[in-house]
C-alpha cells in the first residue's frame, strides 16, 4: 500500500453546491450587505487591513478560521482559552455560540456539519472543558463527521506539571479523533489549523483535535497562512484513494449484469461525497432497488419507485427480507455495522457482495466481500454508470412484484394509522408521521437516542438528503436539542426539529437557554414516556420482565420549557397533534411539545443482538401493538 | 452476459454451491453459513511501517493496535537514513485477514507513510540479544564454550555473571535461551526483530515522491 498521488488532490467538500441551498447568517447572495461581509473578511485574511495591536497566536487561529470559511463555531471560556475571547472582539465576522456545556458545543458542531457538508467547530477550555467535549468528538468519530475540535491547555511550562486544570486532553482523543495536535509555538498555527481542516473533510471525514497551550494563544507572531497545495504536501501521509481501480469495476458491473435479485445498500458515505444524484441515475439504469442505513436516510427520495427503505435492527421487515434473499448487495458508503447485519453468519445468505468505501479498512472488516471498490462514492458511481447496461423493469417484473408485496405486508403490520396505541394512547410511530406531513417533509430532522430515533427514521418521510440527523455510531444520548442547534444554523431555511424521548433530553436540556439567548428557532418534539424506552423494552422482551432502572420520572416539561422562556404545547390524545405541531411551528423561536406517548409502546420489528435479519420480533404481549 | 461472476475463483466453495442459479428460494432448505472475514491459520507476521519522526507516532501506533484488539509480540523503532522518517518493525501473531486489518488501519494514521506486510517476502530478520548468565568458578568455562559455539559474544565478565550479546533471528536466540538457561538467566533484554527485505527494492525509496 502506497499512499496515492499527489498530483490526484483529495475531494474537498468544503461548501455544498447541491440541493438544498444553503443561506448562512453571513448572506452570500451578491447583495451590498455581502459585499461588506467580503470586504470585512478580506480584510480579516491580512489583505490590506492590519491590526491596531500586535498580533498574537489569538488572532491566527481567528484568521486561520475565517481562510476556512467558518462563519460559527460553539464554544465556552475558561482560564487558558481566554486570550481567544480577549481578540474575538475583532473578528465579528466570526460568530460564536456560548453553549451551556462544552458538550452541547461539541454536538451543535457536529449537527452544523451535517447539513452542511462543512467543517463544524467547537471549542473548549482545558481540563473539564476538553473532556466535557470528549462525548461529543466520539459521536463525530464514529459517525464519520467532519469537525475540528479546539481547546486551550495550561501554559507550555506548566504542562506535565499537573497544573490547575490540567489534564492530557491529547492522550485522550488520540484514540478518538482522525487526527490531533498539540501547539505550544503560535507560529505553527496557521500550518496546523490548515491541516485539520484539510483533514477533517478529505477521504473519510472525521474530527481532529487541536489542542493550544495559553502561551501559544498570547505569543506574537508573523506567522504566514499556507496555501492548500503546500498543506496536501505537507501530509504526505494522507493521500486519499478517491478513484476506484478500473479493474475492479469491471468486476462489479459483471457481477450487476449477472444479477437477478440485486440490492443497493446505500449508506453516509453517499451523503457525505454529495452522491444522491449519482446514485438515483444509477439505480434507475440498472433497475436496481435501494435500501438505506440509519445514516444513508436522505439518499433518495422515500417517494422514489426504486426507494425500497431503512434497514437493520429495526428497519422494515421487507428490506430485511429482500437482503436475506438478494443475490447481490452492492454496498456504497457504509459499513456493515453490527445493527446493520446482525449475526454475520446469517447475512444475506445468497448474497455476493460488491463493497465501495473510501476507506480500504472497512472494506472485509466485517463482512467478508466478493469485489471490493476503494473510492469516493461520487466517482466510483459516476465511473461505472457508463458501464452497467440499462435494464428494462420489465425483466425484473417478478421481483419487483414480490417486493411490492412483500413492503405492503411490513408497513400495514406495525403502523398505528389512527394515532392510539393500545387503550387510545397517544402512539409515537403516528406523532413522528404528523410531524413529517405537517412540515411537507421539508425540514431537518434531528434524532436522539433509542426508540425515538427508530420512530423518525421510519416514519418522518424523507425526501432530502441531510435532512436527517442522528447519531448513529455511537449512540449518543442527548445529542438532539444541541445537535439541532448546529443544524438549524447552518441551515437555517429549513424548519429545525429535535425529535428526543424525555431521557436524552433531561441530558442536555440545559441548551434550552442557547436557543433562546441565540434566537435559534428549534422546535422540539419531546416524546414522553416516563421511561427509558428501549432499555424497558429490552428488559420486557430479552430480560424477562425486570425494569430495574428503566423508570425515569421527569419534571414537568412545560414548566421547565417556560422557565427559559420557552412557548410550549401539551398533546395527550391523536386528537391534539395535528394542533400542537401546528402551534409550535407558529412560534417565531424556539418551541417545545410536550407528547405524553403512551408508556409501553414498543418499536417493532426488533432483531434482538446476536440474531440475524431474518428473526425479527415483530409482536411481543397483546396483538394489539 | 458472458462474464460469470460465480467462475472468478473468490467465493467460498461451500457458498457458490448454494447460490441457486435459479430465480427462486428453496425455502425449505437453509443456506451454509456465511464465512467470516478470517478465520484462518494464525501465524507470525512481521509488518514494517514507514513513518513521519514526529512526538507521538510511536503512541499513535500502539494505542491503535490495543484498542482494535492487535497484540503485538514485539516492535522495534529506529531512525532512517532520512531524519524526518522513523522505521517501525512489527511483529504480531493473527491470521491473514486480521494481519492486513492492522495494516489498513495503521495506514489509516496521518503520521503512517507505508505499512508492508514482509511475512511472505525473502528478509534478512535480526535480533540482539544481552543475556547476563550466573556463572560461577565452577562452570563459568563451561559457559564460556558454550557462548562461543553459539556465536555469542561475551561483553562483560564479573564475579559470578557473564552477560552475552547474540544476534540472529527470533528462533535462534530463543534457542540459545532455552541452552543456557540451565546455568541460570539473571537479567534477559531482547530488541525485538528487526527486518529488511531482500534485493534493491527499497521501501523508503518507494515512499519519496
């Protein structure tokens, strides 16, 4: 393995051209006011304008964020990092969201780049700041978001020294980060922020870690910013591999050709390389049906003929049955995660499998695979398009017949079509589809952790794609209210819900105050069943009944939403939703519904860990779930 | 179609056998299980890594191979002939498939510039060794025979020790380990393997753009 060619630059996905447009706080529209906002900026990249004061390590990273492009980041003050905030003054351009906790910071980064293909960026001080932004840099990792997290550290001489809120910050996201830096001479600075950048969306994207010692940040320094063709050669380590081997797509489009029952299983990578195009022309061409990955939703359009659905744990059954009987998985941008394949031994049984990834380390991690693709999504599908013939439906008139069939038979079995649930309570699967109908399918919609976030992935109805946002590598509990803070940001001409259970939102509530202070308009669906949902539902189904710890009372929300000063609405019936969403969404801010849902529904059907796709638990107790 | 995507000689046997050429699922009869990655003979593999001689390579190296579950028998780190470019020697037991695994995800890091698996390859391997063995009045010429039949090298006589220096491969000073052991090992340091592949071919050359 050779890293590849520098002459061949890494994909850059640093502002989205694609569908939705995106509209900043900072226009961009050829109107005066942007022309002021470039001047300004201009001005901030040293062309032309120069400070009233010496230039500090501060003022490189500010300069070094705006060559970025960055137009926000999230961050809280402390000790070391307060030399930033005594220059942030100057850089008004740069806007900064004080969060209420450095982990509500991290998240509202990560949810900022996923709707905008942008580097999100959040900072923190040393000590508790850092490791309180630790959840958050993991939940990027994992997921594959580019982010670049920055904190202060105690003064160069005083490292290693245990000092007042000291602690390896370093070592502990070395493991966690696709890169990380220590800075304790400012004039490294403009390099390393350009590398981090470049780092953190080239290839996979993922997040890197800057650490900076207080001297650093005060230091003075004539620092010059590089160019990205000397930061590419400077990284002669990451180089990479976009382009699939020729050969290997010959491979894959004989084995596309040779298919009777092939299935697409599309996945982030798609999202993140701006693929959804390429991929809808190449399904359509070669006929061939796509199922998605939680964080593959937004691919296609739901509404699509050759949109099949979400698969997995708790995916549709008629997708799961349709890999369990394909003879062919082409697998684009994602992973064959554990919730994706359940137990390997029984995956797709029939199935030989073309795996694209742009990291060749995914590729027979899990799953071993028949023709591996290292490539970006975008190129690979844009290089074998040409290569597969077009089929005509009617060849695949049988199969599509038993799909169809098959997806009729999965949706009518666990759809609560009049909004109750057993004994006329309030059913989640219904008030996720109000919210989906009521919005046109046109917001963003971010997801906690747990039965929540399965009722949005099947039942919003996407049509977009980042328009969707969840956590779903590491399972983050809480990451909803500040991840839709970030999201509603960067893309603020979408409506912006936070779908979260009263668990992960009693983790993070306390964002309710940025929303306000920010004037951020997100509208949260709290779905309330005064339990920890999918941990009572595991212990009703696979530990026999025994709800240790799985009752979670909560305060009353409504009190709660309005002692920040937040308008919120109650909905205890079917009969209340349409109203509540409606209400909310009339909010000229943040707003909040409260959905009493009923306690014990269930999220069916379920793979219980370790079982295959094929012994999915459809029913448990009453036929009435 | 005239490419056959079954004749490529990449799939399981026992899968192959299973893919009904026909349209439909023989619904009574289970397929074999599906073959997980690996899962063949475990062996020593010997991977060397070319990397940038920066603060911190060294931990990003290990603290990868713990947290993917890669045990490394031994690791050796040096200097090239190039300042900026540091050498690592790793050797670590696993089948194939785990092996290239650690490979990808070494390469994975920024600071990695090539990673090879030499396990296959015609090398040179070497080890050092120092061995400090008790050695008394009464057999310390016994020892002294036996060193020098081994193509050992004493480099420090005391009263009551003698340390050896060997060099060869990692089966030939487990061997002269396992002979001199009877006299009693006070102190045993070894550096781990190093390697080097055979022929002009360089690996360092290979990485300079």
């Amino acid at each position: 393995m050779t890293k590849g060619d520098p002459a061949n630059p890494p994909r850059s996905i640093g502002l989205t051209t694609a569908a939705p447009e995106r509209r900043s706080h900072v226009p961009n529209d050829g109107s005066s006011e942007a022309a002021a906002v470039e001047r300004a900026r201009k001005e901030m990249l040293h062309e032309g304008r120069e400070l009233k004061r010496t230039r500090i390590g501060a003022d490189v990273l500010c300069e070094a964020l705006l060559r970025q492009g960055v137009d926000v980041f999230f961050s809280y003050p402390g000790g070391v990092i307060l030399p930033l905030y005594d220059v942030l003054g100057d850089y008004p351009e740069l806007r900064h969201v004080l969060v209420r906790h450095e982990q509500g910071g991290a998240h509202a980064a990560d949810g900022y780049a996923r709707v905008t293909g942008r580097v999100g960026v959040c900072m923190g001080t040393s000590g508790p700041g850092a490791t309180n932004l630790v959840t958050g840099i993991g939940t990027a990792l994992l997921d594959s978001v580019p982010m670049v997290a920055i904190t202060g550290n105690v003064p160069s001489a005083l490292i290693g020294k245990d000092a007042f809120q000291e602690i390896d910050i370093n070592g502990i996201t070395l493991p966690m980060t696709k890169h990380n830096y220590l800075v304790r001479d400012a004039d490294d600075l403009p390099r390393v922020v350009a590398e981090a950048f470049h780092i953190a969306r080239s290839g996979r994207p993922g997040p890197v870690h800057i650490d900076i010692t207080k001297d650093a940040l005060q230091q003075e320094t004539q620092a010059e910013h590089p160019s990205e063709a000397e930061v590419i050669a400077g990284l002669p380590g990451f180089r990479p591999n976009l382009d699939g081997h020729s050969r290997q797509l010959k491979l894959a489009a004989a084995e596309i050709a040779a298919a009777r029952r092939p299935v697409i299983l599309a996945g982030h990578g798609v999202l993140h390389a701006q693929a959804w195009d390429e991929l809808r022309a190449f399904a359509e061409k070669a006929q061939i049906p796509v199922a998605w990955t939680l964080l593959g939703i937004g691919v296609i359009d739901e509404t699509h003929p050759l949109a099949y659905g979400y698969m997995g744990m708790h995916g549709w059954k008629h997708v799961n049955r349709a890999i369990q009987s394909a003879d062919l998985l082409f697998a684009i941008g994602m992973r064959f995660d554990d919730r994706v394949t359940g137990n390997v031994r029984t995956y797709a049984p029939y199935a030989r499998i073309v795996h694209v990834d742009i990291d060749p380390a995914e590729i027979g991690k899990n799953v071993a695979v028949e023709v591996p693709i290292v490539g970006d999504a975008g190129r690979v599908l844009r290089a074998l398009t040409p290569m597969v013939e077009a089929v005509d439906p009617a060849t695949r008139a049988s199969y599509f017949a038993q799909l169809a069939d098959w997806k009729a038979d999965s949706v009518a079995s666990s759809w609560h079509g009049s909004g109750a649930w057993r004994d006329g309570l309030l059913s989640a699967d219904y008030v996720i589809e109000r919210i989906g109908e009521l919005t046109d399918h046109e917001a963003t919609y971010v997801a906690d952790v747990g039965q929540n976030q399965m009722w949005l992935a099947r039942y919003a109805g996407f049509r977009h794609p980042n328009t969707h946002v969840s956590s779903g590598g590491l399972g983050t509990m809480g990451y909803s209210v500040p991840a839709a803070m970030g999201a509603a940001l960067g893309c603020p001409e979408r409506e912006t819900w936070a779908i979260t259970g009263d668990g992960g939102f009693q983790m993070t509530s306390q964002e309710l105050m940025t929303l306000v202070a920010d004037h951020i308009p997100v509208k949260i669906a709290l779905l309330d069943n005064k339990k920890l949902g999918m941990i009572r539902q595991w212990q009703e189904i696979i530990y026999a009944g025994n709800y240790h710890s799985s009752n979670l009372p909560g305060p009353d929300f409504a009190k709660l939403a309005d002692a920040y000063g937040i308008p919120a609405f109650r909905a205890r019936t079917p009969g209340d939703v349409d109203e509540a969403i409606r209400s909310a969404q009339a909010v000229d801010g943040p707003a909040l519904i409260w959905f009493e849902i009923a306690e014990e529904q269930n999220i069916f059907p379920m793979m219980p860990a370790g079982k295959g796709l094929s012994d999915l638990i459809e029913k448990w107790g009453g036929a009435d779930e | 179609m005239s490419a056959d995507p079954h004749s490529n000689g990449q799939v399981p046997a026992a899968r192959a056998a299973a893919q009904s050429p026909s349209k439909h699922i023989p619904a009574h009869s289970a397929p074999p299980p599906r073959a997980l990655p690996g899962g063949g003979e475990t062996r020593r593999h010997v991977l060397v890594a070319v990397v940038l001689n920066k603060p911190g390579v060294l931990n990003r190296v290990s603290s990868l191979m713990r947290a993917r579950n890669f045990n490394i028998d031994s690791l050796a780190v040096s200097h090239t002939d190039s300042d900026d470019v540091s050498r690592m020697t790793i050797t670590l037991h696993g089948d194939d498939v785990a092996v290239e695994q650690a490979a990808k995800q070494l390469y994975r890091l920024i600071d990695v510039l090539k990673v090879q698996d030499v396990t296959a390859e015609p090398t040179i391997q070497q080890e050092l060794a120092l061995v400090k063995i008790r050695a008394t009045d009464s057999n310390r010429v016994e020892v002294l025979k036996l060193v020098e039949l081994s193509r050992g090298r004493v480099v420090d006589l005391a009263d009551g020790s003698v340390i050896v220096e060997v060099t060869g491969t990692e089966s030939e000073i487990d061997a002269f380990v396992a002979l001199v052991r009877t006299y009693g090992i006070k102190e045993l340091v070894r550096t781990g393997a190093v390697v080097m592949a055979r022929g002009s071919a360089s690996i360092e050359e290979a990485i300079k753009r």
